[in-house]
C-alpha cells in the first residue's frame, strides 16, 4: 500500500476519509485559489473535525513551503527520492 500511495495514492485501497484528505491536499498544492468552503466541507462531512482540518492545511503548507525554498534555490533531491510527479 505505501508503494501504491508514493506511486499514485489514487491507485492504492484507501478508506474514504483518507483518500478526501489526499484529494484535498493535491488540490491546495497544485491549485491554492481553487479552493472552495466545498472543500472543507467535503472533509468534514467524512468526520474530520475542524482542529484536524487545520493540522491538514498547516502540514500540507508547510511541506509546499520547503519544496518552493529547495526548487527556487536549486537544491537537489537526494538520490533515493523519486523524481515528482
């Protein structure tokens, strides 16, 4: 499963919940001024509170943060990290 969700977690069985957090996530990443209340409400209608909701969007933010600082400076992925999607 860990190799289905690297690869393409659309690919991998994952529960409903997890798999309308990856959504969300690849959607505040590829396209941020997309986002819609929709969006969070699609989270909380599969149960994610609103502290949970928050956790997602700072991990998710923080991640998107480091990678633009690493592209932007040129640093190089180390060499057992497959090239990004």
């Amino acid at each position: 499963m860990v190799e289905a969700i690297k690869t393409d977690y659309r690919t991998a069985e994952l529960d409903e919940a997890t798999r309308a957090v990856l959504d969300f996530v690849v959607k505040l990443t590829r396209t941020p001024g997309e986002m819609k209340p929709s969006d969070l409400d699609a989270l909380r209608q599969h149960g994610l509170s609103e502290l949970a909701i928050h956790d997602i969007v700072q991990v998710a933010a923080y991640f998107n943060y480091i990678n633009r600082i690493a592209d932007g400076l040129g640093v190089d992925l180390e060499p057992e990290m497959p090239p990004p999607l």
